[in-house]
C-alpha cells in the first residue's frame, strides 16, 4: 500500500486590509468639526499608540512631531 496524501480544497479568503475596513466606518461629525479626514485621525491615533503613546496627549504629542512624515 502507498502513502496517499489527501488534499482539502479550501475557498479563497480575501481579507480586507486595515486601511480598507476603516474606509468603512461611518463619520458622524457634524460638518463644523471635521477639521480632519476620519481615516486620517485613525491612521494617526493607530500610529501613535503602536509606537507606544499611552492616551491623548501623547497621541498628539506623536502628531506634531511626526507631522511631515505623516503627510508623506
């Protein structure tokens, strides 16, 4: 008797990016707040806190000094 190797064919799963689920997120800002894109904030905020800021302040302490290079 031969080894025999049994193959599962397993349906594709396209995974959204992180940058794609938050495309859909829905901003509910009145317009007079929105002084920022809501994926940019994201971005932003997901930056700050994977680089090790722990709250508000830090977050925008990260902002101003990483200003130019989030704008890249």
């Amino acid at each position: 008797m031969t080894d025999q190797i049994a193959y599962v064919h397993l349906p594709v799963v396209r995974f959204m990016s992180f940058l794609e689920l938050c495309e859909n997120i829905e901003d509910n800002r009145t317009d007079i707040n929105k002084h920022y894109d809501l994926l940019d904030i994201i971005f932003l905020t997901m930056s700050a806190v994977l680089s090790g800021a722990k709250g508000w302040k830090a977050i925008h302490i990260f902002g101003v000094a990483q200003l130019e290079w989030l704008r890249e």
